[in-house]
C-alpha cells in the first residue's frame, strides 16, 4: 500500500507553490501528486467524508487550507443523481476522482463577457472520472459535475485558493446568466 498522508501532500504543494510561477507548470506537478493521495486513500480516506447535504447535493469537507487560503485541499462527497451548475473556480484546480464515477461536462464561454451577470457557454466536451482519473484546470476552465450512479461518489479537490475565496462564478445554461459560486461545508 502507498503511504501519502494529506500532511505529506500539503508539504509537497508548498514546495511547489515556492518553486513554480508557472499555472500549466504547476498543474502538471500537481497532478501525480493528486494520484499518489488516491492510492493511499486508506491514509485519509474516513466515512465521514460521504456525508453530504441534501440541500446542496454535494459535501465539501476541507482537509487543508493555509492561512491566506491558498492551497485549499477539499474531500468533495456527491449524492447519488446530484451534482453542480457549470462553474469555474478562480484558480487553478487539480480534481482526482477517489470512489465512484462522476461525469464532468466541460464549456466554453462564447459571450465578450462584457455584460454583467450575463454569460454563454458552450458545451466543448464531457468525460467520466473514475477512481484514479485526475482532471487539471487552469483557472477559467468551466465544467459541471454530476453523479449519474446509484451510491455517493467522492473526489479530492486541490486548489491554488479556496474555492469561496477566489470571487468565482456559476453558469445558468437556460438563462444564460453568471451568478457568485460559494459553497457550504460540511461540519
Ligand atoms: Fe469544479
């Protein structure tokens, strides 16, 4: 079994966070890193962190974040038939899929974005993420996730800042609307 605690893979995201300027450097240093914590999910990896809230669909458990909230790592639970809006994240994201399959459905943003509070998207792609599955998205990268199966699904979220710091929207496809994207977490 891989031994990789979170404290370990915070300490490697430092060093990476010293080091490299670079945003698509750093997703590509991120990304085995991310891997590497889910085959030592047995380190980490507790029953609490299925837990997630109806009214959100999702839970978002966080299991690092630095003081000035750069490096946000997050245990991210998803409901069976739940999911999120399209959004992006502020910042750029390192997704690693830990238990259960969760489709992601990518877009583009094709309005100028010069109307506040107004956006069009896209769809420009979609893939199923598995356990192992890692998905690197540099900052304005828009997705939306959603858990097609029948049992909670689990992913481990790495962010160069936290998700409800980053003033990072949601997308409303029918309306074609952007709104503020802050999320609950769990206790
Ligand atoms: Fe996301």
């Amino acid at each position: 079994m891989v031994s990789y605690t979170i404290a370990e893979l915070v300490e490697d995201l430092r060093r990476i966070q010293a080091t490299v300027s670079d945003e698509l450097e750093i997703l590509h240093q991120v990304r085995p890193l991310a891997l590497k914590a889910v085959q030592a999910k047995d380190c980490w990896l507790t029953e609490k962190l299925y837990g997630a809230s109806e009214e959100q669909g999702f839970g978002v458990h966080m299991l690092h974040e630095e003081p000035d909230h750069s490096l946000a790592v997050m245990a991210i639970a998803w409901l069976p038939g739940r999911g999120a809006a399209p959004h992006d994240h502020g910042t750029w994201a390192v997704v690693a899929g830990v238990d259960g399959p969760e489709r992601n459905d990518f877009y583009k943003r094709v309005d100028d974005g010069t109307q506040t509070g107004y956006a069009e998207l896209r769809k420009v792609g979609q893939n199923v993420y598995s356990e192992g599955d890692v998905v690197a998205m540099p900052s304005g990268m828009i997705h939306g996730v959603w858990n097609d199966g029948d049992s909670v699904s689990v992913s481990l979220h790495i962010y160069g800042k936290h998700i409800n710091h980053t003033a990072r929207s949601k997308y409303d496809l029918e309306s074609n609307t952007a709104s503020p994207f802050i999320v609950s977490l769990e206790s």
